[in-house]
C-alpha cells in the first residue's frame, strides 16, 4: 500500500509538473506565429499575383516592409501591421505613427539608396508611367515588390484582401473589407432612394489651378457615382486629364468639388460667376486624401461626397 501510495503521488506530482510547463509553452498561449486560428507559418512559401500580371513569391512571413503609396500604407496600419513597416514615402501621412517611419522620397522622386539601406523583404507599390524606372530598379535586386492598383471600389476590397494574404493577417483583412461593404451598403441604400433626376452633375477638381479632373475608369469615378453624383467628365476620357474652361461652361455642372481648400478662392473667380454651381454656392471642399487614397478610409470620402451632392 506504501509503494502504491508513492506511486500515485509521483504520478500526481508529474502531472502537475506537465501542465505547469505545457500552459508555459507557446503552443498554448497562441504562438507568434498563429493569427486568428490561423498557422502563419504554414502559409509560406506563398505566390499571389499582383496587378501586373506578376507572381510574386515570398519565401516567408515578410518582417520589414516598404510602403510606396499612401493607401498601401494606411491598409498595412488598418491590419494593424504597422510595426513591420520600416519606410514610406513623404506622402504617408495616415495614421499619425506612419509619420514616424523612415522616409524613402516622394511618390515620384524615390530613393534608391534610402529602400536598400532599409534591407526590406517586401516593398509594396502603386502603378503609374512614372514608376517605370523604380520597378527596372527594383527588378534589379530581387526584392519582392507587390504592384497594387485598384481601378474601382470593389477592387479596393480585393487589394486588402490580397495584402492582408501577402503579410500574414487574411483573417483581419476579411473583417475590414466585411465593414466596407456594409458601410458602402448603407450609403447604396440613401443613393437608390433619389430618383435619377435629383442626382446632381458633378465637376470634380483635382488641381489647385489647372482644371485636372478624373474622367472613366478610375476609383475617384467610381467613387463619384455611388455616391449619388453624374460625373461631368465620365464622357469625355478615361483616367485623368486637363479639361478646357469651354467645356466646363458648356457641361456646367450643378455642384463642383474640390479635393483642395478652395472653395471661397472658386467661388470668387470673377470668369466663373456664370456656373451655376458658382451662382448657386455649391463649392464645397472635401478631403483630399479621402477621396484619392484607394485604402481602407475610402467609404468616408463616399460620405463626404454624398452630403456635398445631397445637402
């Protein structure tokens, strides 16, 4: 009975012993590299196609990132992976702790040497002709780059969904697109509620001076649209371009937005008195970076945009 006595508290002794050190094991605690049930790890290798038409390959988690888009930048912090970047451009204003990161240049003047010396294992970018040169340099030394440019709302939600793949958090990147959806859900319910003929023609102007504008095929169109608003330029081009003063007076939108501070500076402009959005005072100044930034923020510039065309 004594032996058997021993025994069973040795075996009690070892139990506890067990699962003192097995609650201590990272196993239990969700190890770093498990996210939202998900084993991270195990994700990579990982290949996805970018919006070139490129596969990229990453070897492994990527640790140290580059942002070379302020909306790549914002969607990187929403997925609350804002402590793997390690530089961004001059234009990452958003969130306040992007501004704290090292900056690599401009979104058109970019420094080569300021990327490398930050040793990145993944830099993410926008498309434009004027990046032409920063992906030759960028092909050159074999750092994986994701391009990202999404042309409309929905494809918006795919570039998180895929950047949120790309850096471990699929499942954080499916709760922001989720909220997107139902916030642009909301807005889709006030817009199909006003008949087509009280939907104002919209003259959006995105250039302190010069009449530069957004015509097809660009989310700022998009963006226009679902809002509620029939963009004057969507008939003229695509993309965006410089539209002539003589087309303005002959379009004549009803409201006219500017993604710049200069609403009272337009309405005072002595040659535009004869515009009714003019003479009608619907000027009205949004914020810029809310409708030009492609990220997780873009449903508050379709809000923004809903009151200037519906107050």
């Amino acid at each position: 009975m004594k032996k058997e006595r021993l025994i069973a508290l040795s075996m009690a002794v070892l139990l506890v012993v067990t699962l003192l050190v097995a609650g201590c094991m990272p196993g239990n605690v969700a190890p770093r590299e498990v996210q939202n049930g998900e084993n991270v790890s195990e994700q990579y290798p990982l290949t996805v196609t970018d919006d070139l038409g490129r596969e990229v390959t990453l070897s492994a988690k990527p640790e140290r990132i580059v942002s070379l888009l302020p909306s790549l930048t914002e969607i990187l912090f929403a997925l609350e992976e804002g402590g793997r970047v390690v530089g961004v451009t001059d234009w990452c204003t958003y969130p306040t702790e992007a501004q704290e990161r090292v900056k690599v240049g401009g979104i058109f003047n970019l420094n080569a040497e300021s990327i490398l010396a930050l040793e990145p294992d993944l830099i993410v970018t926008g498309n434009s002709e004027n990046l032409a040169e920063t992906f030759s340099f960028l092909d050159g030394t074999g750092i994986p780059y994701l391009v990202v440019d999404p042309q409309n709302l929905e494809e918006i939600e795919l570039s998180i969904t895929k950047i949120a793949e790309v850096v471990g958090s699929a499942a954080k990147g499916e709760a922001i697109v989720a909220q997107l959806q139902a916030d642009r859900a909301v807005i889709a319910e006030r817009v199909a509620a006003i008949a087509e003929a009280d939907r104002p023609s919209v003259f959006v102007m995105i250039d302190t001076e010069s009449l530069f504008t957004v015509g097809e095929g660009e989310f700022l169109a998009d963006l226009i649209s679902s809002a509620g608003g029939r963009n004057i330029a969507a008939g003229l081009g695509s993309g965006y371009f410089e539209m002539s003063e003589e087309k303005l007076f002959e379009l004549d939108p009803e409201v006219i937005i500017a993604t710049f501070p200069m609403r009272e500076r337009l309405l005072a402009r002595e040659s535009w008195q004869g515009l009714q959005a003019v003479k009608n005072g619907r000027v009205y100044d949004v914020n810029g970076d809310l409708v030009s930034r492609p990220g997780p923020r873009v449903v508050l510039g379709m809000e923004e945009l809903y009151r200037a065309f519906f107050q």
